[in-house]
C-alpha cells in the first residue's frame, strides 16, 4: 500500500480551505423558494407580502432571498444592508423601477433611462423648499373650492378620497393629449414662470423627438396623488381617533386663525411653523403607514454581513418593518407625533432610518410640497367642519408591497360645518 507524501496532503489541504473559503465568500443568504422552480414562493409570498417579509425575517434573519414569479428579491433590515442598499455603485435605482413605470404610464425602457435623471433635476428643483411659498396660496384656494362642495353637513366613507387609478389611466391619457397646447401656453399670473408641467414639456421637447408628453403628464399626476391621497386619509384618521392630539390641533388653529369657522383663511408659511404638531402628525402616519419595499437592482455582486448578493437581484428595503424597529422608534406601533420633536424639521431632516420617501440620490423630489398640501388640506378641514369618526380606526392592509398601505374595511366619518 502506497501512502500519500505530506507535501501531497498540505497542497490537497490548502486547495480544499481555498475552496471552502471562497465557497463560504460567495454564498448567497438564504433563500425561499418552493416546489415549482419559476413560481417559487410566489404563492405565499403574494397573499400577504408584508406578513411573509416579517416572518422571513424572524425565521432566517436580517438578510434573506424570496425567489417569485422567476423574480429574485433580497431583502436588508439591518445597519449594514441600509447602507449598501443606500450608497453602493453597484446597486441601481432606474433599472428597478423602469419597468414599474412602463406598467403605469407607457413610457419604454430607452426614453426613461435617458431622461430620468434630468426630470428628476428638474421636478426637484421646482418643488423644492425655497419653492414652497409659491404653492401656499393656490393650494388654499384650492382646497377652498373642494370644501364648499361638500355642503354644511354629512356622512362619508374617507377611503373614497382614494382614487381608482386603473380605470382613469387611458381617459388620462387622452386628456393630457388633448390639452398640450393649452398647457404650453399658460403662464404663472404672479411672475411669468413656467409651470412644473411646462418645464417637463420643454424638457421633452429639447430632448427627444418621442411624442411621450401625455405620458409623463400622466406619471406626473400619478406621483402626486397615489400617496398623498391615503396619507391624507390616515392622517385625518388618526387626528381624529386621538381625541387629545384633536383637542390640541383645535387649540393651535385657533391661536393662528381665530375663531374656527368665522373667516375665510389663507395659510402662509409662517402660520404652517406656528403649527408643528400638524407635520408631526403627517410624518408620524407615513412612520406607520410607509411602502412596504423601496427597491433597487444589484449590477455586480455586493457583500452584506457574511453573503454575497448576486448581480441580477432586487434589492430590497421595506420602510413598514424598518419604521417597526424598536431600536429606531421606541413603541414603534404608538401613533405618538411628538417623536418628530427629535427631528431638526427646520434643517429639512427627518428622523435616522425614516425611509418612506427613499434616500439618497433618488429621495421622492415631491416630498416637501406633499406635506405642505397635507396640511393646508387637514388645517383647512377642521377650521370650517367640525368632525367625527362614526367607525373605529381601520386597519391596514397586508396586501400593498408597493405605496403607502390602503385601509381594511370602512371609516365613515360626520361633518357639520362650524358656525
């Protein structure tokens, strides 16, 4: 019997540690799948996204992989995955939701990819803070109009401020079509300036010769409402399922405009700063309310804790369960609006690991004109309308991976006009 020389022994040995080492780099995190190769975890996944994202969690840990529908997802929940999610070259916004964006509004891969970026500049230019004072008085009035519409009394269902977006995409489209020339040519009354919808244009117009303005119009509109909307309506809610937090907001409005109900009120800015509770309670509903993933694509392999990710994957982020964590948010299930006291609102900065408008490069540009419409909009509700919920508060639904969460089941709510 022949023996094998150690000199044989140390390189076998030495080749295998490499192997295993390099085995033990590259592994994936741990992934969920199923029994059919290309469904996967579709299925489970698909009946109640944001309850199987918090069990993965809990049974595998801070990084994990949901394979559904052929679609790799990993998920981060922890410090380290934040970071790569939020600051890696080698993950990418556009190439992730470019084909979300074609589903909403029909714009191809190649004008989106081209022109992202410059909207983006644009859009958030436009909507800026130090813009703010040009929306104040036009959203008041605004509001103004909708108020009178509902008459001196009544009952409702809030959630029919949510707006049916499926059936109106294609009479949208239509109406931006039709309504292009007009647009172009409507200037500001007050300075002459181009509207946010002229500068698209403009930027279009300079930049491809695709006949793609209704359809940036339309995701446009999209953006504005689809998560303004609901967080108007869990705003409201939650105000009025407070009866303390009510009373004070009451208190303030008072203090600012008056007697509740006797004039008709502009809001400025300054009387916005002279109400922080408001805002606390907008942001405080996003907290709990926030998308269930933020995504982005991964271009080459990134290293978390002891994985590699894959190129090929979404990467994933789930503001609702991240809002949940305790370390970052103490009784993170509280509707508690005076946690935003911590927040230096006044330096425009929210608070550590409050992921609902994104960050980063790609931070939602609409973000500070969507809390200022917020608010004129519940300031302005219960100044003229004394109001009251008829149902308990709702609960969200598990169902949303995509957008601010949409209530289960009805909350009527009963309106009297103040006199």
């Amino acid at each position: 019997m022949e023996f094998i020389s150690p000199t044989v022994v140390i390189i076998l040995g030495c080749v295998a540690l490499l192997l295993f080492l390099q085995w033990k780099n590259l592994r994936g995190p741990p992934c969920i799948g199923g029994w059919i190769p290309w469904i996967g975890a579709g299925f489970e996944f698909g009946k109640t996204p944001l309850e199987f994202i918090e069990k993965a969690r809990i049974k595998y840990g801070p990084i994990f992989t949901i394979v559904a529908l052929g679609t790799r997802m990993t998920f981060v929940t922890e410090e380290e995955g934040i970071n790569v999610f939020l600051k890696s070259k080698e993950v990418n916004f556009e190439l992730a939701v470019q084909t979300p964006v074609y589903r909403t509004a029909s714009i191809p891969k190649n004008i989106f990819l081209k022109l992202h970026e410059k909207l983006y500049i644009m859009v958030k230019g436009k909507m800026g803070t130090f813009n703010l004072y040009r929306f104040t008085g036009q959203l008041t009035e605004e509001l103004h109009e909708q108020l009178e519409n509902l008459g001196p009394h009544g009952t409702m269902d809030l959630n029919n401020l949510v707006r049916n977006w499926s059936k109106s995409k294609n009479w949208l489209l239509a109406l931006f079509e039709k309504n292009i020339p007009d647009i172009k040519t409507c200037k500001s009354a007050k300075d002459n300036s181009p509207t946010v919808m002229q500068a698209l244009l403009d930027l279009l117009e300079m930049e491809t010769n695709e006949q793609k303005s209704p359809n940036y119009g339309l995701l446009l509109l999209w953006a504005s409402l689809s998560n303004a909307v609901p967080v108007a309506f869990w705003t409201f809610a939650f105000v009025l399922s407070h009866p303390n937090i009510h009373r004070t907001i009451m208190e303030g409005i008072s203090s600012v405009f008056g007697t509740a109900g006797k004039d008709k009120i502009k809001v400025s800015e300054d009387d916005l700063k002279k109400l922080p509770l408001i805002k606390w309670c907008i942001l405080e509903t996003i907290r709990l309310r926030a998308p269930g993933v933020i995504t982005r694509k991964v271009l080459k392999p990134v290293k978390i804790l002891n994985y590699t990710v894959p190129s090929g994957d979404l990467l994933m982020l789930s503001p609702f369960w991240l809002h949940r964590n305790p370390k970052y948010f103490p009784e993170p299930d509280l509707f508690k609006p005076e946690r935003w006291k911590k927040a230096n609102l006044e330096k425009h900065a929210f608070l550590d690991c409050f992921m609902a408008f994104g960050s980063g490069k790609y931070q939602c540009p609409g973000r500070w004109l969507a809390l200022l419409e917020i608010q004129i909009f519940i300031i302005l509700i219960l100044y003229y309308y004394d109001c009251s919920l008829l149902d308990p508060l709702p609960r969200q639904s598990s169902l949303h991976l995509v957008g601010v969460q949409q209530p289960e089941g009805q909350c009527r709510i009963q309106f009297k006009q103040r006199k």
